[in-house]
C-alpha cells in the first residue's frame, strides 16, 4: 500500500526557473491538500483540492499553481521560482474533511531549494 | 502573531520521564485539536485527536484541551527512545474541515 507518493525527493532550482512537484495517492481519497513547512513557521497550506475538477487557495498560495485533472493525482507547480520558495513541501490527502475518522496521511516530502 | 504558537525546543529527556508539551492559541473558534508526529525526513502522521474541552488518553499518550485558557497539551508517559520526533499541534474550526492551522513544532529527544 503506497499511500502518497512525492516526487521527486530533492530537487535544486535557480531562481526564475519552473518545475512541478508531482502527488500521488492510491488511497481514493476525495481530498488533497499542499503544505510547506519552514522553520520555525510550521506547516502552511498553500492549495487544496476537495476533488477532481475543483480546487481553492489555502494560507499562501501565491507563487503556486495547482489542477486536479484525476482523483489520484495532484500535481503542484511552481512558475518561475524564487529563493523564498525554498522549503520542504508536503502533500496529504484525506478520505473526506479532516475528522478522526478521516485523517490527514502526509507524504514523506520534497526539499526543494532556489538558488 | 501567530494563531498558533508552540516552542519549538528543542526538549531533551531521559528514558522513562514524562513529557510535557503545549501550544497556544488565539481563535477562540478553534473546536477541533490534533498532534502530530514528525519523525526526521518523512511526513506528520496523527497520533491524538481530539473535540472542544477536556482529556484523551490512548495508551502512554493524554491529550488535554483548555479552551477558556486557549491551551492545548500533549503529555507523554513513560517515554522511550522511539519517542524521539517532532511534534506538531494542530486544530481547525470544524469537523471536516480541509483548513488545518499547525504550530511550528516541538523537536523531542528521548535519551536512553
């Protein structure tokens, strides 16, 4: 059982440059979600997506573009990327809204740094 | 400031003693309150989650809620070295929410 899968793992970026940070979860979770934790910030919620088709901005979006084509994946861009966009970044998913019942299963995470 | 503030450490124990950790909050809307387990270089997993006021216990873990301080616990008993990670709290304004607001962490190491 792969849960949610990020990658790539670690990846070096020079400022203006784009990429996108690939999510996928074989759980059939309706609910996707992207985190970015910095020091001494804790995890902040940049997009999220409630299903295929649909998705909202969370804490700090700006920066970021997401889509949600498929229930399985969802994928994170980065458009032209600057050094404050270095940080580790988080995917999670989530049968339905956030309970006991429905928690929030993270992926291990993609350290991304902008030079 | 923060909505959520917890002290980020780093707390070191020795094997047996009991843990505590805290966090702080400022919405008083906040109903729902989680932890969360950060072992190094892999992603949260939730450990305690808990509604509105009062205790949970599930194991050598009691998760403690004071919503009239806005004031949130965690406290570890027994502690072991697999203990060892960073814990995060975390809480939203209701059930089944897609909005979760964390601290910043508390990096905890058990010393056998």
């Amino acid at each position: 059982n792969a849960g949610v899968t990020q990658t790539p793992k670690f990846q070096v970026l020079k400022t203006g440059q784009s990429m996108t940070l690939q999510c996928a979860q074989d759980m059939n979770h309706e609910y996707m979600s992207w985190y970015r934790q910095d020091p001494g910030m804790g995890l902040r919620l940049i997009h999220y997506s409630v299903g295929a088709g649909i998705t909202d901005q969370g804490e700090v979006p700006n920066g970021y573009n997401v889509s949600r084509s498929t229930t399985e994946d969802f994928p994170l861009r980065l458009l032209s990327a600057a050094p404050s966009q270095t940080s580790v970044y988080f995917c999670a998913s989530s049968y339905s809204g956030i309970n006991n019942n429905s928690p929030l299963h993270f992926g291990n995470g993609t350290r991304l740094t902008v030079t | 400031q923060k909505e959520v503030e917890q002290d980020p450490g780093p707390l070191s124990v020795p094997e047996g003693a009991i843990v505590s950790l805290n966090c702080t909050y400022s919405n008083s809307a906040f109903q729902y309150f989680m932890w969360y387990r950060q072992y190094s270089r892999k992603g949260p997993e939730l450990l305690m989650y808990t509604y509105s006021s009062g205790n949970k216990e599930d194991g050598r873990f009691t998760a403690q809620v004071d919503k009239s301080s806005k004031y949130i616990s965690l406290f570890i008993r027994d502690s072991q070295p697999s203990d060892s990670a960073t814990y995060l709290c975390a809480m939203t304004l209701i059930q089944g929410a897609q909005k979760l607001v964390f601290g910043q962490g508390t990096r905890l190491t058990i010393n056998p």
